[in-house]
C-alpha cells in the first residue's frame, strides 16, 4: 500500500514520514474502542455531570501534578477552578497523569491563533481513536465505512507552500492507505497530477478544510469518496453544499480540536453541532465560571476526553455556544469559535458578530474576517472565488445597513487560521 | 516543647471533627465561600491578638489553581489551633502566622486537606506540627519523646517534599524531551488534523 502511493506516477513529493506507532497488541484495543465511540450513548443532560465525571476528576486530582495542586476535590464539581490554553502552554507536561509511559508520548501540534501555540502529549492509541468518532459522525449520515486492504481509506488535504505530508496505514481497518498531501504546486511535478493521483487513488474519505476543499473544487478530480470531513475552521453551508452537490456524498462539518479530538459534528436535522463522544462532558459557562442556563450561550468548556495523556477538567476553549438536549442528541447550537465580539451600525445599534455569520451563510466563503476600526468602519475580507464583493456587501448592508461605512475585500488567502472577527471599538467585546 | 499541651488524642479528635464551614472553599478573588483572611484574623483576636491585615495578605490568595490547596489547609490549620487548650502566647504569634503561610504551602507541595483530615498518619503530622509552633508537647510525652517523634515526621516530611517535587520536575523534563525527540515527526495517522 506504501508503495503505491508512494510511486504512483502522478504520486506528490512526499516530504516527511510518519506511521501510527501502535503495538501489535494495541490495535485490537484500538478495534475496541473505535466500536465503543460508534455505539456509546451519550445520556446526560446539561448542567447535570454524569456519574463518570467525578471519579474521573478524583484520578485527576490523584494522579497528575497540574491537578494535584488543587488540593483535595471540592464538594460541587462547578467549585473546580476552570483551565484555559494559556495553562496548557505554558505547563502541559505537569498534566501528564503519572502512570503514562513516557517513551510512549507523541505530540500533537497547533498553532493557533490566541498566541498560545501548544505542544500536547498525546500517544498513538489517542490517535488511533480519532477513526471511532469519525464512523460515529459518518453514521449519522447514512456512511459505514468499507475500504480495506490495498484501498485508500483516507486522504488528508493541505494547500500550503510547506506542509507536512507523508503516506501510512490504518491498521483498525485491515492497513487501508492513509496519505496526507498537499495541493500546492510546489509538492507535484506537474499541477495536472494532482487529479489523476486523486483519480487513481480513489480514496474512500478526503479530509481537509474549507480551504483545501476549495482548491479541491477547483482541480475537480473525477473521484467518488463517500463522505468529505471539513474540520479546522468553519465550513459555510454554501461551500458545503457546493461540495455536496459536486461529490455527491455528505460533507460532514466537525468540530475538532487538538486538545480533545472531535468534539461535534454539524447535523442541519438537529439545528447544530450534535456531541459524539461518551467520555466527554461539556458545560457552557459565563465570565465567571458558572454554567449558564440551560439554552443560554456562553463558552464550551470541556471536562473528560479520550486522551489519556492530556486530561481535562474544566478547559474553556474559547468557543461559544448553547447547549440542548434535542431527542436522542446533546446539540451544540450556534457554535463560534472565540468570544463573541459586537459592531456598531451607523445607527449606533450594536450586532453581535453571529449576525454577520447569518447574513453570508448563503455565499460559498471559503473564509472571511470582519474588523471594525476606532472610527466605526467595517473592513471585510474574503477568500471566494466564486463570490463577488459587491454580494457580499449586499448581504452586509442588509444587515448593516447601507449608511455604515463598509469595505469588501475579495483576497488570495489568509494564512491558515485567522481571528475572524475583531473590533478597535470600546465595548464590542460582548 | 518545653510546655506540655493538650494530649495528642484531643487534637486528632478535633481535626477528624473539623465543621464543613473549614472545610469549604476557600475566597479567592471572587471565587469560594470562605474568606481565609477573616477566619485567621478572627482565631487571632480570640486568642488575644490584634493582627495588621497586611500581615495576612497572603492568605487572601490570588489564583484559585495555585492558593487554593494551601488556603485550604490553613483554614483546617486555624480549626485546630481554635481549640480552646491551645493557647498563643504573644512570643509565638510569628510561629503561628509561619504555620500558617508558609507550612501551609510546603504541606499542599505533597498533600491536601483531605488527606490531613483522613489520613491517621497526616493528622499527628498536622496536629505535632500545630504544637511545635506554640512550644508545646503532647500531655503525657517527655521532651524527648516528642522531639524524638516530631523529628522522624519532620523528616518524613522533607523526603516527601524533595521525592514529590524532584519526581514532578524530572518527568516534566522527561516528557518535554520526549515530545522534542517527535516534534519533526508529527502526530500520525490522524484521520483529520485540526
């Protein structure tokens, strides 16, 4: 398998290698857990901890040094002080529980945007259970995956001048191919190899992001995955059906971090993110650290998770939403990644930045940011090529109105991750 | 521990029946129930002490994550010495406010308020501790009796200290290098990276 797509004659230049590390013995455990993740139930209800939370935070407070500086655990689970990733930046070794084996750490990397780039330990069985979240989220959609031995199960997207790519297998799915490549030019002895590695590839699953994806649509490789995974910053529903309707398949919309693995998926049906993991208890809470009512947004705050290495209690992420039980699912509704921030009108009314989501969701963004100066102008920039600027003012001065000061930008790119909203104005952080 | 105090037995009766209010969260900026500050200036006053509140400063804490563990045990700290055979003589008063500071913070270095209070062994530690500060001995044990037995919990005590936090620092170096050995390698096989 490595070596076809390695030596595929449309094949990219691989730059880098990887592999997934687990030990023979392990990966049976991984078949484990990967089918725990697609059939657990997820049975809380808002603001009330599952019965696992609190034996889980006492190994926690027990078992690694970043805790065990709490002290002795509280009577309320809300009385826990609350982590943000400026504490796992700058002490991210201390929450290693002591009973991990350190020679059997890998790091998981991310950049970020909050100037707080992290360093996480993670090991491979952590990364082996990203695939049982993934058939979980597929499920929902109709998809089980088939693709075995000397098939493409999967491959990773990237569009960046340097990316880290590399061929691998999956071992839970009889050594099916894993190839993460790079649409950029730069990696591929002629652009026009890029669709016919695809093509030859077939991959049963492309994951990438917004961006990738539209570099995608624009090579239009003739290729029938079963189903696109978009994580990594937001995937607009106009790009999402454009894919959708291109391929196909469902393009699932994941809400994935690298400090908890995919978190939620985005189901129209049930009006947001729906939560897939078991293990994985969420709070939405206020400034202060309280958890609002049930309903009310505030910031996604994770307790639990699957990797061993890194547990958490009380992480906010940074991410705002609501949360509801909705039937059979926990919904994350009107997810945004970072606090929300508020704009002035000409009028002097203000808008929360969830608003201007609303207004472009009908154009096929790849990306956008929104700032507003001292004065109260507006700049927006975005990356779309199939948008024009005077659209997205239209949809904006709907909104805004046509009096506000306003300017559109269509740009290449951003650089990978962007703060999306901003504001230079007293009182926009809502 | 030239006087002798109270038998040992009363004071580790008193701590297995600290009141849930000393046993609360500690105030920390505008987090907890317990204002550790009030509570110490208060067992000061009821002693017979007028203490400055700047000198209690620290134990107002700042960061819940960091002072919360040793508020705690000072707040567990001050139940004991409220017991009304304790007696704070003016020459001990710094002792005290030593316990208090900076005994606190080396004991939540390696335990917690609930292994003081559960634990039958942290308990004498906490409760021979108390009476070394005020010059005491246990009633019933000679000079060297308790010396002898304070010393082996004091060391006890150190090992405790230095094995917890030289552990904690060397694997922290452990998994820091282990991480810098994979950095150029990437995490693998991910079906989807963030």
């Amino acid at each position: 398998m490595l070596a076809l797509l390695r030596e595929h004659p449309n094949a990219p230049i691989y730059r880098n290698h990887s592999g997934h590390r687990l030990a023979p013995e392990e990966v049976e455990r991984a078949r484990q857990l990967e089918d725990e993740a697609v059939r657990a139930e997820i049975d809380w209800h808002p603001n009330q901890p599952p019965q696992w939370v609190k034996p889980f935070v006492e190994r926690c407070l027990a078992t690694s040094p970043f805790y065990r500086r709490y002290g002795a655990m509280p009577r309320a689970f809300t009385q826990l002080p609350t982590l943000t990733r400026e504490d796992l930046a700058r002490d991210m070794p201390y929450f290693v529980p002591d009973e991990v084996d350190v020679e059997r750490l890998i790091n998981f990397r991310t950049s970020g945007t909050s100037g707080h780039p992290l360093l996480l330990a993670s090991h491979p069985l952590v990364a082996a259970q990203y695939l049982g979240y993934h058939k979980r989220a597929l499920r929902r959609f109709g998809v089980r995956l088939r693709h075995g031995r000397d098939q493409v199960g999967v491959i990773l997207l990237g569009v960046q001048s340097i990316c880290f790519t590399y061929v691998s297998i999956t071992p839970t799915m009889d050594d099916s191919g894993l190839a993460k490549i790079n649409l950029h030019p730069n990696d591929w002895r002629s652009p026009d190899d890029r669709a016919k590695y695809l093509e030859a590839m077939q991959p049963e699953v492309i994951a990438g992001d917004p961006i990738s994806f539209a570099a995608l649509l624009d090579i239009d490789p003739r290729i029938q995955p079963a189903a696109l995974l978009s994580t990594s910053m937001t995937l607009m529903p106009a790009l999402c059906d454009r894919l959708r309707a291109r391929y196909g398949c469902p393009v699932l919309d994941l809400y994935s971090m690298n400090e908890a693995g995919p978190i939620a998926v985005f189901d129209s049906a049930a009006g947001g993110h729906v939560l897939l993991q078991q293990r994985m208890y969420i709070e939405i809470l206020d400034d202060d650290d309280q958890p609002v009512a049930t309903g009310q947004r505030g910031e996604v705050t994770l307790t639990g998770g699957f990797n061993f290495c890194l547990p958490l209690v009380r992480y906010r992420t940074g991410d705002h939403a609501a949360l509801e039980r909705r039937g059979g699912d926990l919904v994350l509704i009107g997810l945004e990644g970072r606090p929300p921030v508020k704009y002035r009108r000409h009028d002097g009314r203000w808008l929360n930045n969830i608003e201007i989501t609303h207004a472009l969701r009908p154009l096929p963004l790849v990306q956008f940011s929104v700032h507003q100066d001292a004065s109260g102008h507006i700049a927006v920039d975005f990356v779309g090529a199939s948008v024009a600027e005077s659209e997205v003012e239209h949809a904006l001065q709907m909104l805004l109105g046509t009096e506000t000061s306003l300017r559109v930008r269509r740009v290449a790119g951003f650089d990978r991750k962007i703060i999306q909203y901003t504001s230079a104005l007293p009182g926009a952080q809502a | 521990m030239k006087n002798e105090g109270p038998p040992l037995q009363q004071l580790l009766h008193r701590i297995t029946a600290t009141p849930p209010d000393f046993m609360a969260e500690p105030r920390i900026g505008n987090k907890g129930d317990v204002h550790t500050v009030a509570v110490v200036r208060d067992l000061l006053a009821a002693k017979g002490h007028i203490v400055d509140i700047a000198q209690l400063s620290v134990l107002a804490g700042r960061d819940v994550k960091t002072d919360r563990n040793r508020l705690s045990i000072a707040l567990l700290m001050s139940w004991l010495l409220a017991d009304a055979a304790l007696i704070v003589e003016r020459q001990h008063l710094t002792d005290v406010l030593t316990l208090l500071n900076e005994d606190a913070a080396r004991l939540a270095a390696y335990t917690n308020s609930r292994q003081l209070f559960e634990d039958p062994e942290r308990r004498e530690e906490l409760a021979r501790l108390t009476l070394s500060k005020l010059d005491l001995r246990p009633a019933g044990e000679t000079v060297a009796q308790a010396q002898d037995r304070f010393t082996s919990i004091s060391s006890l005590e150190r090992a405790r200290l230095l094995a917890a936090s030289q552990k904690a620092e060397e694997r922290a170096r452990a998994i820091r290098e282990q991480l810098a050995k994979q950095a150029a390698e990437e995490s693998a096989n991910k079906w989807t990276r963030e």
